[in-house]
C-alpha cells in the first residue's frame, strides 16, 4: 500500500514537472519511479527520451528558417529511449502517443521532415483530444501542430499546380493557428495550476509564479499564423488574428507576447488601414476588403473547431474602440503601461543588454504613440505620455528630442526650452536644436537675450554645422531687430538694427539661393526706411520663391511707400488670389483701397473678411447685399456657438509689433477684458483668443474708415462689436478716443486715450493723439513730454513728429520745429500704407525649409515614408511649428512646422 501512495506522489510530481519544464529533475524522479514501480520501464524510456531532447533544445534552440547541425550525441541517446518504448509496446495507448508526438518532433530536429509528418499521419493529430488533457499535454499536442506547419513549409511541393500550392499554405496556417489557441489554453492552464499549488502548500502568500518560458515550438505557434496572412496579402485575416490573440486572457509567460503584438496591430492600423475600412473588434470582418491583395484570394484558412478553447475576456462594460485610431491608441497605451512597468533601469554592466532591450521596446511604443496622438492633434497628451518615458531617457537623444518637440507642439514653450538644453548637451553637433530653441525664445516667451545665445551657438559652431550657419545668422538677426523693436533709447535701436541688417546681410552672402535669407533682409532694410534696396531683395527672393506671400507683402508695401498705391494694391489682390483667408493682406487691402478706391470698397472689403471669418468653420454667412451702414447688419447670427473657434497664429494686425511691454499689455488688456465681460454677459468668450482678437480687428479696420469719412454713429457701432469681445483692449480704446474726436468732445477723447495709455503705455498713435489734445488745450510741455517719449519708441512715426514740430513751434522753438517738420517729411516720403512689422514672420524660419511651399506657420513639409504617417490637420487642432521624428533613420521623418 506504501509503494502504491509513493508511486502516485512521484508520478504527481513527474506530471508537475513536465508541465513546468523542468527537465533537469526527471533523469533523478525516474530513478526513484523505476526502483518503486517494475513496471514502468518503458515509461521511463519515454520520460528520459523527452528530458534529454528538451534539455537539447535548451542547450541548442532553434531558430526560425534553420535547424542547429551541432554535436548530435544527445539525439542520439534521445532517439534509442523513444525506440525502446515505441518497440516494445507496453506503454497505455496515451502514452503511445505521446511517444509518437516526440519521435516526431525529433524528427524534425533531425532534419527528416517527411518523416515528422509521417508519424503525425499515423497518430491522427487532429483528433488528439483536448479534453481532460493535463497541461503537459496541451504543451505536446501545441508543439506537434506547430512542428507540423513547420514541416510542411519546409517540404517542397511536389507538383507546380497552383491549387495544391494554395491548399498547402491553407494547411500550414490552420496548424499554425491551431497551435497558437491550444498553446494559450496551456498558459493559462498551468499558471492556474502553479498558483493553486501555491495557494495550497501554505495559508501565507506564496512566492511569485515560476516564469515559463515559450520555447521554440509554442513562440512559433503564436506568431507564425498572422505572419503568413500579411505574406500572403491576407490583411483582414491577419488582422483577426491578431484580435484573437490580444483578446485571450493574459498570462504572465504571454505578458512580453501581447506588447510584441499590441504595437505590430497599432502599426498595421495606423499604416495600413483606413476609417473606411475599419471593423470593429466585435463585428464580423468583410468578406471583401480593400485591404486584401485581390491576386491572393485563395489563400485563406479553413474552417476548424476545437473541443477545448482558450478564455477569453468578457463582459457588459468592456470597451470596444469604433475607428482604427482609437484602437491603435488603446493598444499603443496599453503597450506603454507594460513597458512601464516592467522596465529595466539598472546601469550595472550585468544589465546592460536587458536595459537596451527594454528602452528599445519601449521607444517603439513611444514613436507610434507619437503617429496616433499626433492624427489626432492631441500635444498635450502626447507630452505627458513622453514625459512618463523620462525614466528611460538617460543619455538617451531620441526620447529628449520627442519630448521637446511634443511640449512645443502643446505650447508649453519654456519647458521645452529647458529640455532641448539637454538635447544640444546630448547632440552638441546638430544645429536645428538651437534654432529651435532661438525660435521658441522669439516667440510668446521673447526671451531675447536666451534667443541671441542660441542663435550664436549655430553661427560658432564651425565647419561642423557650416550648412546651417546661414540659418543661424538669420536667427541672429531675428533676434536684433526684436531687441531694437524693445530698446527704448533711440541710439541703441540704431546700434541693435545695424547688428541685425549685418546678420542679414551675413545669411544672404552664405546662402544666396534662399529667398527667406534675402525676405529677412528686404524687410530689415524696409524698416530701416532704405527703401530702393528693399525692393531690390524682395524681387530677388520672389525670383527664388514666386509664391511666397510674405515677400509679396512685403513688396505691396514698399510700392505702397513710394506711393505706387494702385500697384501696391494690385500685388496684394495677386497675392489674396493664392491666400484667399489671409487676414493680414486683407487688413492691408483696406487701407489701400481707403486710400486709392473710396471707403465703399474698403467697406465691402471688411463685409468679406467677416464672411472669411465665418465662413471657414462652416457657418452660416452673412448677408452681402448693401454697403455702408449694411455691413453691421445681423452679420454674427449668434456669437455664442463660436466659442470654441481657433485661428492659425499671426501679429496684431495694426502693429505688428511684439514689444515687450506690448506683451505685457496684451496681458493686461486680456484680464481686464475677461472681467468686464463677465460683468456684462452670461456667457463668457471660451477657447483661444486668436480669432476673438482677429474678428475685433476686423470691426477696428470698419470703424476706421468710417472715421475716414466722417460718419461717427456707424463707426461708434462698428467699435461697439470689439468692445463686446475685448472691453479693455488699447486698440478699442484708442478707437473711442477717435469717435470722441470726430463727433467734436474733446473731453472725452482725451479720457479715452488716457485709458489706452494706462493699459499700453508705449501705444504710439494714443499717445500722438493725446499730445495734440494737449497742445490745443495748450498744455504745450506735457504734450512734448509725450512726443518726445512716442519718438523714442517708434522714431519712423511722422506724425509724432509733426506734431512735435507744432508743439515746438507754439513754445517758440522755430529751429527745433523746422527740424521735426523736416524729418517728418522724409519720413513720410518712406511710409507704408501700414507698418513693415505687420509682416507676421518675425521668428526663426525653419532649418529646411519646405519644398514648394511658403515659409508660413500652416505650411507642411511632407517628407513622410510609409514607415510614417502625416498630422491629421483640422481647424480645431493647434498645428505644431515643430518637426517630429517618428523614427531613428533619417530618411523616416516628417516636418510639420
């Protein structure tokens, strides 16, 4: 009775550990089983045949395409213990056949293919039961499928005819799926039987699950099957099967397995798949799909069942994602988590390769994740999953760069200056990081001192960056005219705009075939008011770049300078032609056509703009019908459902100007504005402020010429509509100060102004015009306190001084007045219909500039390979003026700037 109690604990124990794969314990366990049980010498043979070829195959593993062809003794030893048990026939018929499934699969580790499929034949692999199967078994019968499609691809077919060879591929891939389902039913059934061992050896948690390791056979099982439908054009299968697999209950063996497939389905999805003709995970995939190859139809799988399947997840509350974006995010974050968690973050040489294994894995996730965020214009997001990848980026470029370039992307621009600090440290040699960096200091940070450093460190840098260093003096010279715009001393805006024509100057030399370099240099010299070289660079960078809008511009306003008003406004109708929903020409249209066609056409003009502004977020449009007074008609409907609108990003459209204390200002009128609307409406502005700031310019521009022409109570109106938007703003102000003026109150003009200049005190024009209220009340010393203050901000404003001049001469000063009137006249030979500066571009021009397209922030420069995929550009998403590098190669990039 004791031998009988000790032969069923070790064959309990034997069983255990063949599920467990380990084989190092059954040479010992058989000793102990053969000295107890007399009986069981083929059994023995059988359980030393299977141990030694599993420890083989540990010692030599396989790889895909090829069989070792080392030192064969141990197949040898392996081959005589299964020939004794299979010749003798004492064995039950179960182990017989697990004889037979071994015998086979050493057989194709010897090379004999037909043989392996031979046995396979004689045993009835398909009819093997599932049921009742210990987990050992489920392993065995795995690797049988999967040896059997291994057999078959290797065996050549014997006849050319294309059915047979469709009907081979058709066999292969059901062993292989077969393989795949029965493999994950094993999984799950031998971690539930080692965590119920566990469980019950003590009342005390158990130690962690011993971790199984897939082995040749089972890996190949798993991951061969979508391989062949994708080789075969099959995407819709492949597809499926990749669900199939993911939708099975997770192991802790398949953990590594599922990140593997999770990011391959996301990359298919993504690359490969379109919203049209994407099923969701719950419907039943097309029976004819476009993403199928039409010249492979027949190789399709057949129809199979299995006694025994797998667990799968199920519920009411799971979700199911709707469109292939959604699930490819799902799988990519799903990815990242796994990746997380399990990342190895040790330095010690002994961890290297698992360190590199796991920043590897997890970059890859990162870079898709990257394609998926950015379709859908999510920055925000996309900046906080790469900021949880910070734990894998040490000494790491690739993951510093993404960062960087998703926080300005998401407008978070001075954290992404501090990290592309980090970048240049990383990469010292690449100088698109400090011109990115200068761009970002120039822009809505005006961290000019910071820009100037970045820019020089690309001009230093030597022969290394030689390509770039045009770029970089380009920068430099952003810089300096920003720093002169600042400079609040007349002689050190001279030194900084001499500093910043010579950079140009410099750029234009080193690369004469980029017509930005001579655009930048048109526009220094135009706001320098040396006005003949101005127009000979812009002709030269319209002869590099014909359809570049800013040089077009700029050229309609040095016409425009000299007077030329009819030409300069055939240049911007030219350039509306090709920009239609330019905002900044348009503005500029209406003060030419003020000046050159009368105020009805600068009216309609204004009528078109709100029909633009409405118009390209598919809204209702205006009435268009009348002129003058007309144009204030019902023309926004309901104001409330525009809340969520955005603009592309450009200057204020009357200055142009990004003065420091003009930023301040902005600030200023910007929270003052919010408080007064809230006192006055129940539903305050939502979303950005670019197109509420844009559609009170717009109003402005009206109100504009109707004080043009002398009709106070339309333009009173017209100054109403931006003052419901912005209460506060400077410009609003300043624009009931001329309403004021015109309808004869003195008074409160002056209050008007005054107002203007609390909030923006370097606001030119509210200032000239409160000095002249000021010298007609006779306050001659307070008005040319304020003049003197205007010129030193703006010295190019001819009506400053003019007005100095009168003032001068009212206090007796002729001589000093005959200089202001002198000055004023050739400053006002040189003045544009508008300012140079309302030429948006004063920023740094990207580091390559896009091929065929104009230097604007909504231009794309489409560089992408079929390994990457192109921003999903829609009106609600903030275009990045960035470029993401979704790969490591440098040919798998794509610019967005």
């Amino acid at each position: 009775m004791a031998t009988k109690k000790a032969g069923s604990r070790l064959e309990t124990e034997i069983e255990r550990c063949r599920s467990e794969c380990q084989w190092e314990r059954i040479p010992e366990l058989v000793k102990q089983l053969s000295a107890k049980l007399i009986a069981n010498d083929d059994m023995a043979e059988l359980l030393l045949g299977e141990s030694k070829l599993e420890q083989y195959l540990k010692e030599h593993p396989l790889r895909q395409g090829a069989s070792p062809r080392g030192p064969r003794p141990q197949l040898t030893e392996v081959r005589k213990h299964l020939t004794a048990a299979l010749d003798r026939g004492n064995l039950k018929s179960e182990f017989l056949q697990e004889s037979n499934l071994i015998m086979a699969k050493l057989n194709y580790v010897e090379g004999d293919y037909k043989e392996a499929l031979n046995i396979y034949a004689r045993v009835g692999l398909d009819d093997v039961p599932l049921t009742a199967a210990a987990p050992y078994r489920l392993r065995m019968i795995a690797e049988a499928f999967a040896t059997k499609g291994l057999s078959l691809e290797k065996l050549p077919i014997s006849s050319s005819t294309s059915n047979l060879h469709v009907d081979r591929e058709q066999d292969v891939i059901t062993c292989y799926e077969k393989a795949g389902d029965i493999a994950l039913l094993y999984l799950q059934e031998i971690e539930r039987v080692i965590l119920t061992n566990i469980q019950n050896r003590s009342p005390k948690p158990g130690p962690a699950p011993h971790d199984q390791e897939l082995g040749f056979f089972l890996e190949t099982g798993l991951q061969r099957a979508h391989v062949l439908y994708f080789k075969n054009g099959n995407l819709t299968r492949g597809v499926g099967r990749f669900r199939e697999l993911l939708r099975a209950v997770e192991t802790r063996t398949t953990q590594n397995l599922r990140m593997t497939i999770a990011r391959q389905l996301a990359e298919i999805l993504l690359r490969g798949m379109c919203e049209q003709s994407y099923w969701n995970p719950l419907e039943d995939p097309p029976c004819q799909s476009p993403l199928d190859d039409p010249l492979r139809k027949g190789a399709n799988t057949k129809t199979y069942t299995l006694t025994r399947k797998a667990r799968v997840y199920s519920g009411e509350n799971i979700f199911c994602p709707q469109e292939n974006t959604e699930e490819a995010l799902l799988l990519l974050l799903i990815s990242e988590s796994m990746a997380n968690r399990d990342a190895v973050l040790s330095r010690i040489p002994e961890h290297k390769s698992d360190r590199l294994i796991s920043l590897q894995s997890a970059s890859v996730a990162y870079d898709l994740l990257t394609v998926a965020l950015g379709r859908r214009g999510q920055y925000e997001m996309l900046s906080e999953c790469l900021e949880r990848a910070m734990k894998f980026a040490f000494e790491e470029f690739h993951l510093w760069y993404q960062f960087a370039l998703s926080l300005m992307a998401a407008g978070k621009s001075a954290r992404a200056v501090k990290v592309l600090k980090e970048c240049i440290r990383l990469k010292p040699d690449d100088a698109t990081i400090p011109l990115l960096a200068a761009k970002l200091c120039m822009g809505s940070l005006h961290w000019l001192e910071e820009a100037e450093k970045f820019a020089k460190t690309v001009v230093d840098a030597g022969e290394k960056t030689s390509e770039f260093k045009a770029k970089g003096y380009l920068a430099l010279g952003l810089t300096y005219s920003l720093q002169a715009t600042d400079a609040s001393l007349r002689g050190m805006q001279e030194v900084l705009q001499r500093k910043a024509l010579l950079a140009f100057q410099r750029a234009h030399s080193l690369s004469p075939t980029d017509h930005q370099a001579a655009f930048y240099l048109a526009l220094q010299l135009a706001i320098s008011r040396q006005i003949p070289e101005a127009l000979g660079y812009v002709r030269q960078a319209l002869q590099l770049q014909g359809d570049d809008v800013n040089s077009l511009h700029l050229l309609a306003l040095l016409l425009s300078a000299q007077k030329h008003y009819h030409d300069a406004l055939n240049i911007i109708d030219m350039a509306l032609s090709e920009y239609p929903e330019n905002f900044i020409l348009l503005f500029s249209k209406v003060r030419l056509e003020s000046l050159c066609r009368g105020p009805d056409e600068a009216l309609l003009t204004c009528k078109h703009m709100l029909q633009i502004w409405k118009s390209c977020y598919n809204l209702t449009n205006p009435s268009d019908s009348g002129r003058g007074s007309s144009l204030l008609d019902r023309t926004i409907a309901d104001r409330r459902q525009l809340n969520t609108i955005t603009l592309p990003d450009f200057s204020d459209p009357e200055t142009g100007s990004v003065h420091a204390t003009s930023v301040a200002a902005s600030r200023v009128e910007q929270a003052l504005s919010e408080v007064a609307s809230s006192l006055q409406s129940s539903t305050p502005k939502q979303g950005p402020l670019h197109p509420w700031m844009t559609l009170a310019q717009i109003w402005l521009h009206a109100a504009e010429v109707y004080i043009g022409i002398g009709k106070p109570a339309e333009a009173t109106a017209c100054t109403q509509e931006a003052a419901n938007l912005f209460p506060m703003s400077h410009n609003v102000l300043y624009m009931r100060g001329q309403v004021a003026e015109l309808r004869g109150n003195i008074d409160e003009a002056r209050r008007w102004y005054e107002e203007a200049l609390s909030i923006s005190p370097t606001h030119v024009k509210s200032m000239q015009r409160l000095a002249l209220i000021l010298h007609q009340l006779g306050r001659y010393s307070l008005a040319e306190k304020i003049l003197r203050d205007a010129v030193q901000v703006n010295s190019t404003a001819h009506e400053v001084w003019n007005g100095l001049g009168e003032v001068l001469r009212a206090q007796g000063n002729d001589a000093a007045a005959t200089e202001c009137f002198l000055t004023a006249l050739e400053l006002e030979a040189s003045s544009p219909a508008m300012p140079f500066t309302i030429i948006p571009p004063r920023r740094v021009p990207p580091a390559v500039p896009a091929e065929g397209e104009p230097a604007t922030p909504e231009a794309l420069d489409d560089h992408a390979t079929d390994r990457s995929e192109l921003t999903k550009q829609t009106p609600n998403h903030r275009s990045p003026h960035v470029r993401f590098c979704y790969f490591r190669q440098p040919n798998d990039c794509f610019r967005i700037y």
